[in-house]
C-alpha cells in the first residue's frame, strides 16, 4: 500500500467549508487505511507555502508518492515547489488539475509550466476539457472524475417542474452571481411566482446580489442561506426544481454533479469544462456566456416540457453516479500500481 501525501490549498482543512477535491479524497483514502499526509490548510499563502515545505522535508522517507493539487495563478508556485521537494526526495508525483483557467495560464507561461510538469509520473483532470487543452502541447493528461459521496444526495425525479431556482457557488465575480438575479427578474415577468435561492461563501460579491434584488422588488424571492452543509444542500436541492451555473469560467463543477444526484435539471453557462461534462438536452441545457434571456428561456422551456425534465433529470443522476467514490477510488488505484512499476520520467 503506497504512503500517499495529498498537497495543494486548503488540503488537510478541518472546516468542511473549505473541502477541495484534494482534500475530500485525502480523507477519503486514510479511512481505507493508506497512510495518507494532507498539507496545507493555513488560509495565507506564504504560511502554507513553508508548512508545505516543513510537512515534506519532516514526512519525506514516509511518503512514496505525491499527489499535487495544481490550480493557476499565484498557486502555481505550491505545485513547483512541492514537485521540485519531491524529485529532490525521490517520490513519485501525479499533479491533479483543476481550474478552467489553467489552459491559458499554459500558454502565458509554458515554460514554467513544461518545467513543472516534466516532473510528474502522470498528468490527472477531472474531465475531458483540461486533458484535450493540454493535448496541443505535448501533455498527456488522464481523466478521474471529482467525488461525491452519493449517498448522501437523496435522488427525486422531477418532471413537472415550478420555477423555483437553487443557485450554489461562491460570490466571486468569475461565477457570475448576479446574473442569477438577472434570470429570475426575466423568469417572474412570464411566472412571477418564480424564486431563487442564492447559497455559498462570500468572496465579495453577495452584497451587490442583495442589493441588486433589493432595488429589482425582489424581496423574499431572493433567499440567501449561506454555505451549506451536506444536510442543507439536501434540504434546499429538495425544495428547488431547477439547478442554475452561472459562472464565466468552470472545469468540473462539484456543485452541478451534487446537482444532478439530487436530480435537479441543470441550466448552465456553457464555459470551460461545462460542455464536455453535460449534453445539452441530455444531462443539462446548456446557454452562452453571460447570457441571462437565453437562461430564463431555458428555464420556461422546462417549466412547460415535462419529459425534457425527466429526461435531464433522470439522466442527471446517472451522471452524478460515475463520480462516485467507488468509481473513483478504482480508478485512483490503478494509476498508483502503473505508477509502482514504471520508470520515473526523465528530466530534459
């Protein structure tokens, strides 16, 4: 069994409010018994940067492989330091990418990023887009899914759908909050019994949401609950009939998937990560940028179809099942064993 250490922002938390794929799938291998060291939680980056590089050079002769958590931007630098401690300590790396930003960060830097890179045993994405991106520049990049634990998304097939909207993702300006309000404005003038419910943690925006519904009338339409804990998403998934994304850059939201094994449709901006994850008129309806009349459009185009709702619906929680830990644990294993037994890369 390989000594696993999972590395990236925001890896070890201990506030389920600040979960990240790393360190949701950190936890998740230590209860199957791996050895498993989780780094870093400290929310300031320099602090994390040296807990990084403290928790490496302390664990180094008990760790056999790394699992790098590789975002773009300032965040890149944890992925170059933690791989270079890890070529200096004879471990095996795999860095896990996440973002929609980081095609174009490959191209404003791609020789920072080729010699990051280079150093990997395997280059992993949660999904088709970031490993297709990468493909033009030489990259080979595997596919494992995010996880959710799917049981604990109560499946209800919708079919005959009311235009009550959950939204779920931070108030920052790359998701596009507002926009949730613009659509439920549009909505209202065709169902004005149409509401919204607006969940997740501040990052700078919710304000100008609240406002913005305030000077609309919007009123009690506009609920905003905060972050939500697994039961909360349970409670409001329930009430809600139709998911929204609204965000201008996406890889593999974890919000849509919880979306889909809750079986609400999806209606989502089709950006990044988006369109290789859902099938328009399949898994999701799927709207340009920006683009809150083609949004509203959608909605009411549910709102009077019923077997396009059961459709996406049913099929959504199909969906949401491949991301399951079973699923994806395999598919983690069988990437440690060809790792056990290949040559390490060479360094040009």
């Amino acid at each position: 069994m390989m000594r696993l250490a999972f590395v990236g922002p925001m890896v070890g938390a201990r506030d389920v409010a600040l979960s990240t794929q790393g360190d949701i799938v950190a936890k998740l291998f230590a209860k199957e018994g791996y050895p498993v060291v989780a780094v870093s939680a400290r929310p300031n980056r320099y602090i994390r940067m040296l807990d990084i590089m403290s928790t490496l050079l302390r664990y180094r002769k008990n760790i056999d492989l790394q699992c790098v958590q590789v975002y773009s931007g300032p965040s890149f630098m944890l992925a170059d330091l933690a791989t270079l401690l890890g070529r200096l300590f004879n471990h095996r790396l795999i860095l896990f990418l996440h973002g929609g930003s980081l095609p174009e960060f490959l191209v404003r830097y791609p020789n920072w990023s080729r010699r990051v890179f280079k150093r990997a045993d395997r280059l992993v994405a949660p999904s088709d887009f970031l490993a297709k991106a990468f493909m033009p520049h030489g990259y080979r990049v595997e596919v494992i899914p995010n996880v959710i634990d799917v049981a604990l998304y109560p499946f209800r097939h919708r079919v005959h759908l009311r235009p009550r909207l959950l939204w779920m993702r931070s108030f920052h300006q790359i998701y596009n909050p507002l926009m949730a309000i613009h659509v439920l404005m549009r909505v209202r003038t065709v169902i004005p019994t149409a509401t919204l419910v607006m969940a997740g943690l501040d990052k700078g925006m919710q304000e100008s949401a609240r406002l913005l519904a305030s000077q609309e009338g919007l009123g009690n339409s506009v609920l905003f609950p905060g972050f939500l804990d697994n039961e909360g998403k349970s409670h409001e998934g329930n009430q809600a009939d139709i998911f929204l994304n609204t965000s201008h850059v996406d890889n593999m939201p974890v919000s849509v998937i919880e979306a889909c094994a809750l079986g609400l449709p999806v209606v989502s901006t089709a950006v990044g990560g988006v369109p290789a994850l859902l099938r328009d008129g399949e898994t999701g309806l799927l709207v340009p940028d920006d683009d809150a009349l083609a949004m509203s459009d959608a909605i009411l185009r549910l709102c009077s179809d019923s077997d396009l709702a059961g459709r996406l619906s049913a099929n959504g929680r199909v969906l949401a099942e491949s991301s399951s830990w079973a699923n994806v644990r395999a598919k983690w294993e069988q990437m440690f064993s060809q790792i056990s037994i290949s040559p390490r890369p060479q360094i040009t």
